[in-house]
C-alpha cells in the first residue's frame, strides 16, 4: 500500500496493520466496497511472520452454500454426487499461511457453526469425512455488511461475531480520502501507459483532475482504476485526458478549489505535475525534511533528492 499522509485516518490504520502482522490472532476487515480490503489483508499477511506461507482467499458471496462448505472445508470421494475424488479445502490450502474470508457477512447461517467450531479448535473434518484435521491458519476476513446490526438482525451468529473481531481494522471510503486521489490517480495512469502507450506518457487536463477530486466515488478506489484505465483506453498518446474521458464513470458537476491536507493544489496537467505536488505536498507537511517525505510516499531518499532538483524544490536560500 502506498503511505498515507501523517496525521490522516489511513496513516492510523497502516500503523495498526503494521502492529497486527506481527501477531497471528484473527483480524476483521470493515469497510465499503472498493476500498482496499483485500488489498489491507495481503499487505497484513506480507507484513508478518507467515509472509512466506500461502495466502488463500475466498468469497463467501461467490458459491451457493453447498459448493461453499466444499470449497472452505473440502470433501472425500464420494461425499456427495459429482465428488469423485478427494478434494482439500482452502483452509486446508491455507495450512502455514493465511486464509482471508472475503463478503464473510454472506456466510449463509448454516455453515456459521462450522466456522465457529474451526475457529475454536483449528481443526475440522471434510465433507463425508471421519478423520479430524488440524491446521495453523490466521484468519482475516472482510465485510462491507453492519456485522452489529445483522447479528441484532438474528442474520449472523453472536459468537461468531466476537470470533471474528478479535482484531478489527476499518478502511474509511475514498471520499472522506482527498488527498490520495492525485497519487491514486498517478499511479493508475502509469501502470496504464505501461499496458496501453508504452512509453508515451498520459496526461491530465486540469478539468479532469478537478473532476477527480470532487467525485463522491461510491465505488472507491475499485471505481477510480476503472476510471483511469477505461480513460487512458481512449486516449490519445501525446493528448490531455480530458473530462469526456471520464464522465461516463464520474459525474460531472461545478469542481471545488482542491487542497491537501490544507496544502492548495493547482490543477496538475501531466503525471509529472501530479508527482511534483505530491512530494511539495509531503515536503510541507514534514517541514522540509526530505527523509520523513520520502518515507510518507513510499520512495527512496536518493530518488525524493533527485525529484527536488528536477521540479525545482528546493528552498530558496536567503
């Protein structure tokens, strides 16, 4: 994950990711659609001691019940019609390493207590199985549902629950995250001129960007990529993305003067501008201290004194 900005919500809850690596306990992920989740929970897992172990995710929305059950717990040959051969499930998978839950709200009621007692005792059996297995798995799941109010709801098990949130991390929506817009947006347009342009380089008009910064994005960041990669499809190498590349994703309306963490920004016109505003910005924030600018953006030193010299940051010296 790319650094938040010192003093921000994302910046407290990297911290906290940063602190939950190191332990194996289980970790919930809440947060809306779009903004990270998956991505927090790899980062968690890269982070911490089982880093070199298998990282194994599934969807508890994707499969209807009796193919979920199979794909978490597995199955003998047999078991069922169709189970023709002895299949290991993903916390089996998972063994060493972690298993990330994705949409763990739509666990359907009936496999909850399978769940339950996993996570109680870390071992389970496979469907029409008799033999008891046992596995070191961390667990991390991630919903974007009220987990409180479905279990007022009678929709999601009350033990369970308290399972689950031994360790909870809250990703906040992308709009209460203003200041990661630009250096989202930077790094989505050069991964996408890798795939689309080559070398040529993709540029922002002003109107695009004021665009971006006051966009509600219910979708997030998920939302934003799409933006990018769906502009710099249409565009033309050597041309401003304008806004009638974005529109369609993004809705349009009167853009307000946008600033990062109070720091003004001017509307930028090329990557480059948005990377130089990025490192004024962080620069500001630091007092000048290019070391603790450089570790906020996740860059080198030597590369953050290079970039000073190239926009020409560097203070004028009295």
């Amino acid at each position: 994950m790319t650094p938040a900005s010192p003093g921000t919500a994302m910046a407290a809850l990297e911290r906290q990711a940063a602190k939950v690596a190191r332990s194996s306990l289980t970790v919930l992920i809440t947060g809306e659609s779009g903004t990270g989740k998956t991505r927090l929970a790899r980062t968690i897992h890269d982070g911490g001691p089982r880093a070199d172990k298998p990282f194994v995710s599934l969807s508890c929305a994707a499969l209807p019940r009796e193919l979920l059950e199979s794909e978490l717990f597995g199955h003998e040959r047999g078991a069922f019609s169709g189970a023709v051969r002895q299949k290991p499930g993903r916390v089996e998978l998972a063994d060493g390493g972690t298993l990330f839950l994705d949409e763990v709200g739509e666990l359907p009621l009936e496999l909850q207590p399978k769940l339950l007692t996993f996570l109680q005792e870390r071992s389970f059996f496979r469907i029409g199985g008799h033999s008891l297995i046992g596995v070191d798995v961390r667990l991390i799941a991630a919903t974007n549902r009220n987990m409180r109010a479905m279990v007022a709801e009678g929709k999601f098990r009350e033990d369970l629950f308290y399972r689950l949130n031994v360790l909870p991390l809250h990703i906040p929506p992308l709009r209460e995250r203003v200041d990661e817009i630009p250096v989202l947006a930077l790094e989505f347009l050069e991964r996408a001129t890798r795939e689309f342009h080559g070398a040529s380089e993709l540029r922002l008009s002003m109107e695009a960007l004021d665009l971006l910064l006051t966009h509600p994005w219910p979708g997030n960041i998920r939302e934003l990529e799409n933006a990018m990669f769906r502009a710099a499809t249409l565009s033309e190498p050597g041309m401003p993305i304008g806004p009638e590349l974005i529109a369609p994703v993004v809705e349009t309306g009167t853009p307000a003067a946008p600033a990062v963490d109070g720091v003004p920004l001017s509307p930028p016109r090329s990557l480059a501008e948005i990377e130089r505003q990025a490192i004024a910005a962080a620069l500001a924030r630091h007092g000048g201290h290019k070391v603790r600018a450089a570790a906020e953006l996740g860059i080198a030193p030597k590369t953050i004194y290079n970039k000073i010299k190239i926009y020409g940051l560097e203070p004028a010296r009295s």
